[in-house]
C-alpha cells in the first residue's frame, strides 16, 4: 500500500485487465491528381460519391489513378487520398475574382496566409485549385436598397426588344448587369449598363414604352432568399444599423452543375459585422460564415465600396452600396503534369506510422521511381502496410505478344520486399462521367480484394481465387495470361490476372515480391504477421516503465496468449508459443532496462496447387494394398 503520514484508509484501483487490442487492417492510401480539392494533405473518403463530392470527376489526364481508388471504393469504404499539383512553373492555380489566379493548397495554408485578407487577388477564391474555379461567381446583396429599389424617370423598349432607354433616369450606378427589372409586369434582366439613359437586355422583351412611369429592379438571385437584408438584432442592441447582407455563389458557365447559372449556395442575412452572433450565439460574420461553410469559395477581402465592413464598433452604421456587388472568378488551372519528385512528397504523407493508420498503398499507373519510393521508403520502413502496384500501361495495353516480357522487365526494376506485391491487370472498363471505355490499372481492385478478405474472413486469408479473387466491372483485360505465360510470371512473384469463360476476371496468384524462399513471400502470411506485430506491439507499450519481474512477464504471456489462441481458431496459424521468462530476460538483459518477449508462430499456409491421383486398380485388390504406394 502506499506511505501514509497520518492514520487512514487509502483505496487503490488496480488494473489488470490489458488485452491485445483489434487493430483497423481495411484503411488504404493513395496520391493522386484531381480537377479539385484540398492539396498536400491526406483526406478520408469512404465511397465513390464521396471521392466525387471531395475531388469532383475524372477526365482523360487523372483517369488512371482517379478509377484506382474509385475501383477500390467498389470494396472497401476507407480510403486516405493525397491531392498533388504541378509547383515551379506552371503551377496550379486557385480561380480569384481578381483573375490573375492564386494558390491556397488547402484550409490550414489559407489560415497561415490569407485568412486576414489579400486584397490584391480580389474579393474571393475559389476553395480549391483548378480550373473548376473558373466556372463560379460569387454576387453579395449588401443592402436593403441594393435588394430592390424603383427606377424613375420615363422608359422605352427598341424595336428589336433588346435595348431600354430612359429620360431623366440614372441607370450608372443604381443597375448594374445581372439585375430584374420588371417590365410591364415582364421580368428581364440586364446585361449591361450603356450609360446612364441606355441599359441591355439578355433577351427580348416586348418594344415600346414601358406603362409604368417607375419600374421596380431587384437584385439577381432575390428569389433565393426570402426578405430584403436589414439589421440584425445583435447590432441592434449594440446601436448598429444595415449590417445585414446576402451571399449567392453560382455557376456561371455551367461546368459544374452543367446548367448555366445555378445557384450553388446561399447565405442569408449574414453580417457585415466582425464579431456578430445569431440568437442562439453562434458566428454570423458573412467573411467566417462563408469559409467555414461553403464548398467552393473562401474570403479574401472587404469591398471597397461598404463603409466598415468587418468592424466591430458599436454604434456603427453599415453599408451605403447601393447595388449588388457580383464578381466572376479567373484565373484558376490544374497545372501541369506532377512530377516524380512532386508524387514521392505526396507518398511522404504516409510515412508515419503514428500520424495515419494505413494497411495498403495503391500505385494506380506508378512508374519505377514511384513505385522504388512507396516500397522502399514507406512500405518497408513503416512495415506495417503493403504496396499494391500494377505494370505500367504500355507493358499490356496494344503490346500484343510482348506483354510477359515486358512485365517481368518492369518487375525486375523493383526490388525483393515482402511488403509489395505485383499484378499483371489493365482492364478495359465503363467511365460515367465522360461516357467511354477506358483502360484502368487493377491494383486498385487488388486491394479491394484483400480488403473484401478481411471483412468477409480474415487478413490471413489469401485473397485470390474462385472463392475471394472475383474482380469487379471489368469488360475485358487488356492482357490474359495464358498457362504457360502464368507459370513464367508466377516464378517472378508477379500475380496474374486473368478471365476465365463462365468464371469472370479473377485475381489468380498470391505472391509477395520476396524473392527469397520464404513463408512471406504469400500476401496471407505477410499479413498474418503485419496483423500480430501491429496488435501486439500495440497491446505491449502498456509495458513500458514496469518492472521487469516475473510479475510482469506473466502478465506479458497472458495477454498474448488469449490472443494468438482466437487466431488460432480463426485458422490463422497451426501453432504457437510465448516465451518472456529467465530464459530471456537475463540479468544482462535486466539491467540493460529491455524487455524481451519471444513469440514463435506457425503461419497457416493457402492452397496454391493441388495435385489429383487417379489410381485404377483390378477388381480383386484391397486398397489397403495400394494406398500410399503411389
């Protein structure tokens, strides 16, 4: 018990209870270029509509990598996707209401650069870089006025119904190109402001003169809302006026909703305010509102035509904009092709094991500097995950009668490692998004195998064959390996795909890139023992600080050995033993502050070839004669 200085009853709690922890063997990673999302940092997606909404559609220049996770995602639901970009020149671009274009990776380069505004590049951003951005315009109501308001003076229609004339009107500076005006009870908007008598309609509106002497012009998008912006009640109670305003992000040109002028978000009464609240006391600052909101844009600056705009002053009266203040976005572009050292960065953010929990890394089309880096730098360094790869595009896609050869030169570029392991698969298979067929490297689904093991068995089953091998949405491989061409491949641990009549495509060889005779070079035993390592190493820092008694070795053996029992019956391994006592824990080893356990495992080994004896024998002989003597 624990020293007491003055009589008393201490209670202690003791626990005893560690076990060896279920550990996450589902997670995969890959990097990759996108049309759009957040860069240089790893994003959890978990189905196709996800990777869609986080990264949008492929188009010809990503499709490989892009249906490698997409084909992934057919399987399993945990994907960690880096976004990477061409940087130097050029590099990709954010679209600016500025035009000129800017890059903001993703929200914390934002936070660290520009959440305190950057005026040079325009209002707004587009949240993400490339040429997506292009498409957005972002129109801000910032007043009651500039909502609706009554156009005087005595209007007229040309003859050809397009343009509007006015005496004794002022259209400059109360109209500006985008807003309603309704025209003999006819709703028209305006294209473009000549002068301050002249305006342009987009479309024809009946000619003549206009019945009523005072036409009522609203703002755009005041059907997206529901009343005029006013004030707020925190500004309000702190002597404010006209904070209230109104924010439309729409999609001009249609290339993302594929509709000309789609609203894509709305933000009603939002405040010009700094530090304004709702009732119920949450941010109501249109700059904050915004950036943690909206999908497509972030802030970057006040305009300059709304008196304290962002202020924080009580007794502040906002606004004296009297129109709407719309501005299309430019600028922004994908840039160009990654390259090597660009994607082997963007791998870089799997490298530690502490930050992210991940199992798989899929190569999608990666070349041998790629491929030299996921294995050697991040799969055998972190040795708790396997790169996934496939041969490049041009060893079988129109390489008719070289592609075994071809394959297995590819192969030879990449070293011996039991935490990599090789298809042969390109499959022809249908792109929605673009309407066409296209060929689309089959690591990805490789991986979705092992992953559809894991949840339908266990990693230490192989993920190959009839029973678990089947390969999804596939029209025809870009190379089927025949008997004699497998056999050549399978010597070179390079796993075929192949598709069989009546059976589909199937993922036919389990082999790692060991090439040393071992029980590793099979994916189920590597995993089996990725599994046991990682759960126990989990399970034993637990340890750390203990003594090194007999006490805690004890404790040691009970937690492991429950363990490895379950695996056992779960058919994972044939046998085992755990040894953590004097043995191993000498003196020497005592006072060196070490712990040694020693866990000794049968791994369970998969069928790959079976053999079949068909013995004919006459009539009058007993089997017991035969059995066994063949």
């Amino acid at each position: 018990m624990p020293f007491q200085v003055s009589p008393g009853v201490n209670v202690s709690e003791i626990d005893l209870t560690t076990i060896v922890p279920a550990i996450s063997t589902t997670e995969a990673g890959i990097v990759m270029e996108t049309q759009w999302g957040p860069m240089d940092e790893r994003i959890l997606v978990t189905n196709e509509d996800d990777l869609v909404f986080q990264f949008w559609k492929p188009n010809n220049d990503i499709a490989n990598r892009w249906f490698t996770a997409a084909n992934f995602l057919a399987y399993g639901n945990k994907l960690w996707v880096v976004r990477v970009a061409q940087s130097g020149a050029n590099t990709a671009y954010n679209a600016t209401s500025g035009g000129s274009g800017l890059l903001v990776k993703n929200d914390e380069h934002y936070e660290n650069n520009y959440e305190n505004g950057q005026g040079s590049s325009g209002n707004w951003v587009a949240k993400y870089a490339g040429a997506l951005g292009n498409n957005l315009k972002v129109s801000i109501c910032p007043s009651a006025n500039a909502f609706e308001s009554t156009l005087g003076g005595t209007l007229a229609v040309s003859a050809n119904g397009t343009v509007v004339t006015g005496t004794s009107t002022a259209f400059t500076g109360n109209v500006v190109a985008g807003d309603i005006l309704t025209l003999n009870s006819e709703e028209v908007k305006v294209s473009s402001v000549t002068n301050s008598t002249s305006l342009i309609l987009t479309a024809a509106h009946a000619s003549g003169a206009v019945a009523n002497a005072s036409v009522t012009r609203n703002w755009e998008y005041f059907r997206s809302v529901d009343r005029a912006p006013g004030t707020t009640e925190y500004a309000n109670n702190i002597s404010s006026s006209a904070d209230e305003m109104h924010v439309a992000v729409v999609d001009e040109d249609g290339g993302i909703s594929k509709v000309t002028g789609t609203v894509l978000e709305v933000y009603e009464t939002v405040s010009w305010q700094g530090d304004n609240k709702t009732e119920n006391g949450s941010i109501n600052h249109y700059k904050d509102v915004v950036n943690q909101r909206s999908k497509w844009i972030r802030w970057m600056d006040y305009p300059t035509t709304v008196t304290n705009a962002g202020s924080n002053t009580a007794s502040v009266a906002f606004g004296s904009a009297g129109v709407p203040i719309t501005e299309s976005l430019a600028g922004g572009r994908r840039g160009g092709i990654p390259s090597n050292g660009t994607h082997t960065t963007g791998w870089d953010k799997f490298k530690d094991d502490t930050e992210v929990d991940v199992s798989f890394l899929m190569g999608g089309d990666a070349n041998q500097t790629i491929a030299l880096h996921m294995i050697n730098l991040i799969a055998e360094s972190r040795k708790d995950c396997i790169a996934v790869l496939s041969p490049l595009r041009q060893n079988v896609v129109n390489n008719e009668g070289s592609e075994r050869a071809d394959i297995i030169t590819f192969r030879n570029t990449l070293p011996s490692s039991s935490y990599a392991t090789i298809d042969t698969g390109w499959k022809y298979q249908y792109d929605k998004y673009n309407d066409v067929y296209r060929y689309v490297p089959c690591n990805g689904d490789t991986t979705g195998l092992m992953v559809r093991t894991d949840n339908t068995r266990d990693p230490w089953w192989s993920p190959a064959g009839y029973n678990r091998g089947g390969i999804k949405s596939v029209i025809k491989l870009a190379y089927n390996p025949k008997k004699a061409d497998r056999d050549l491949l399978y010597k070179r641990g390079i796993n075929p795909v192949i598709t069989q009549p009546g059976q589909g495509t199937l993922l036919f060889g389990d082999k790692t890139m060991l090439t040393k005779p071992s029980a590793f070079d099979r994916i189920n035993v590597r995993r089996l023992f990725i599994v046991l390592e990682k759960a126990i190493a989990t399970a034993s820092k637990y340890t750390l600080f203990e003594f090194n008694d007999e006490f805690t070795r004890a404790q040691f053996r009970n937690m492991v050995e429950p363990f490895l029992r379950d695996v056992q019956g779960r058919r994972g391994i044939y046998d085992f033993r755990v040894v953590a006592d004097e043995t191993n824990n000498t003196g020497e080893v005592i006072d060196r502050n070490e712990f040694i356990g020693d866990i000794y495992i049968k791994p369970a080994r998969a069928i790959n070839f079976i053999q079949l004896n068909f013995v004919a024998v006459r009539t009058g002989v007993e089997f017991s004669e035969v059995v066994g003597k063949f």
